[in-house]
C-alpha cells in the first residue's frame, strides 16, 4: 500500500508485461476495471459498500487509488481476479483477496483554552461578549454544542449566547467572539421580556468549555475549561476618555506607558483601538498590552521615549464590557433621539514627557 500524493493505494504487482499492455491498451474497456480489480468498505451486519477510484497501470504494477482517503479504523478488502486479464484461462486462474485496516492513530490532546475575556470575577449585568482563546486552532461548526451557561444550581441556562450561522473566529481559528444575544441585555424587548437576562445581578454564573471540542487536527481539548464569575449591576454609562489617567514613564527608558481606563474595557478592541502618536501625528512603533482585568492599558515603545509632547488617538468605537461606545449607550437605537452625539470618529489626549 504506497502513498500517493498523501493517499493510500493499492496495487498488484509481478504481472506479465504482455497483461500489463493489454490493459493499457484504449480496447480495453473500463468497465471491466471493477471485476478486474474492486476494493470493497466491509459493513458489519451489511453487504460490502464497493469504493469508488481510479484504476491505474504505472511502473510495472497494476494500481487502484481511492476517490477518497481510506478511513482509520475501516475494514477494507480488494479482490483481484485474474481470470479477467486479457489472454487468461478463467477456469485456470483464480481469485486473491486481501484484507486492511488502516490504523486508528492515538489522540494527541494537547488543546487547551489559554484565556477568557472579560478575566474579571464580577461581570456586568448587561455583559455582551466573551472571547474566548486556544491554545491551537480549533474546528468550525456546531460550536454551541460545546459551549454551557450554567446557572446557581448548575443548571444551563437557556439560550444565553446569540447562535450565528458565521462564527466568528479570528483568522488564525485562535480566538472565538461569543455574544450574549442582545435580546437578553436590552431593556422593553420581547426576548428580556419573556424570558429574562441571560445574567442576573447579584447571582453567580459558570461559563463552561467542553473537552469534547474537536481542534483543527480531530483531536479532543486536552480538559474542559471553566470560568466561575458573579454578576454585578448592568453598566450603562459610556467609557469617557477624559477621566482616564495616565503614568508617565521616565524618558531615555523603555519603561511602559500605563493608562487607567477608569473601568475594564473590551479587551480585543482596547489593544486595537488607542493609538500613540508624537507631536507631528506619528505613530510610536511599540505594543500594547492589558492589565488589571483590562482596566490598565499600557504602551512598552520599541525604542526609548523622547522628552516631548504625545497624544492618545482613541476610536470613539471602542466599548466597554457592556457594549457602550464613547458618547452612546448600548442600549441606545440608532434611530432614537441621542442628547450626547460625538461627530468625530477618535478623541485625542495630549500629554508631555520631560
């Protein structure tokens, strides 16, 4: 059983020349392949299911390649007649029949769920998303079937997250986005109405992660994952950017920027969405991380600080655990009436170093 371009094969060799020709020859019909040589998947309790493939005659050996890989842990048998050779004695020849078994290879579950965000204990109650990061990438599709919201009494609650048919993975199938169904959050809609919060304040929730998840390879996570929180009350106020406060590093170091954010902020657009630039509107080349249950922002600069005047650029689209953007509510339609409305799309805070 060589492998041809990464798929099983199989072959019969030490066939005469003068057979090997004749089969190559365009009078030989293709249909008398499959009672030349048939490979069959072997069905317990069934008749043998033929596979379908193409039949070959390369470097001296007569050839079958499967129209799809062989499956670990399948029983096969191929069945070669030769009696149905071109030239050949039926009644003198006979059959061969072979039987396989590709292997089951071990699972390697080496996966695991590296981070959870928001990473605080205590959540808001009008919470929208949590992202959730592997340890290596992971399968698309029917991920809701391993993803639980259990309860007090450990019970699921019931339809907590927002099913999308397009799940949203990163690029890298490294970090899933989970919403929790804005029904559940916004105030005088049906699904609040008559269901209630996916979250309740004041009551303690468990996110949970099944181990049975599959990662790109096939192979189970290495553990189930769980994330204990309790719920505080629902957050409705927008972030504002001019209560943050800031801790100059000291200039001709390398020593990080850190912001207080004043409250936790979405984690992936924090990292995204707050930029620093020098007096001329340059970017400072550098990388942003998050401490503090992503409360503190800080900047580590690639090169060491200059005594000069900075500025933070913040997206006004960046949002707290809650949703809430920079001068809108969550909560708030966009087609209703809003008393506070920023025209701009970033909020600029200058700050010097000396």
């Amino acid at each position: 059983m060589p492998k041809d371009t990464n798929r099983i094969t199989l072959e019969v060799s030490g066939l005469a020349k003068d057979a090997l020709a004749a089969l190559q020859s365009t009078n030989w019909p293709a249909t008398n392949w499959v009672r030349l040589l048939a490979v069959f998947v072997e069905q317990p309790g069934a008749e043998p299911l033929p596979m379908l493939g193409e039949h070959r005659v390369e470097s001296g050996r007569l050839r079958f390649v499967p129209a799809f890989p062989l499956e670990p842990g399948l029983r096969y048998r191929a069945v070669f007649d030769a009696g149905q050779l071109p030239g050949t004695d039926s009644a003198v020849a006979g059959k061969v029949t072979s039987v396989l078994q590709v292997p089951v290879q071990p699972e390697r579950a080496t996966t695991t769920v590296t981070q959870v965000y928001p990473s605080a204990d205590v959540l808001p109650e009008n919470l929208l998303k949590f992202y959730v990061h592997f340890s290596a990438p992971m399968s698309r599709g029917d991920i809701y079937e391993h993803i639980r919201l259990l309860n007090e009494a450990n019970q699921p609650v019931e339809l907590p997250f927002l099913e999308l048919a397009e799940e949203l993975w990163s690029t890298d199938m490294l970090r899933l986005t989970l919403f929790i169904d804005p029904g559940r959050i916004k105030r005088e809609v049906k699904p609040l109405e008559e269901i209630g919060p996916a979250l309740v304040a004041g009551k303690r929730f468990m996110l949970v992660i099944g181990g049975n998840w599959k990662d790109a390879n096939g192979n189970r996570m290495k553990r189930a994952f769980m994330k204990q929180f309790t719920v505080g009350p629902p957050d409705r106020e927008p972030p504002e950017p001019r209560r943050w406060t800031y801790t100059p590093p000291p200039v001709r170091t390398r020593e990080p920027l850190a912001v207080d954010l004043a409250k936790p902020m979405d984690s992936a657009l924090a990292l995204r969405m707050i930029h620093v630039v020098d007096e001329s509107g340059r970017a400072i080349p550098g990388q942003a991380f998050l401490t503090e249950r992503e409360r503190i922002w800080k900047f580590l600069p690639q090169h060491s600080w200059k005594a000069g005047h900075y500025s933070l650029i913040v997206e006004t689209t960046i949002e707290d655990l809650a949703g809430n953007n920079i001068g809108k509510a969550f909560e708030v339609d966009v087609f209703d009436g809003v008393s506070k409305r920023l025209e701009q799309t970033t909020v600029k805070l200058p700050f010097e170093l000396r």
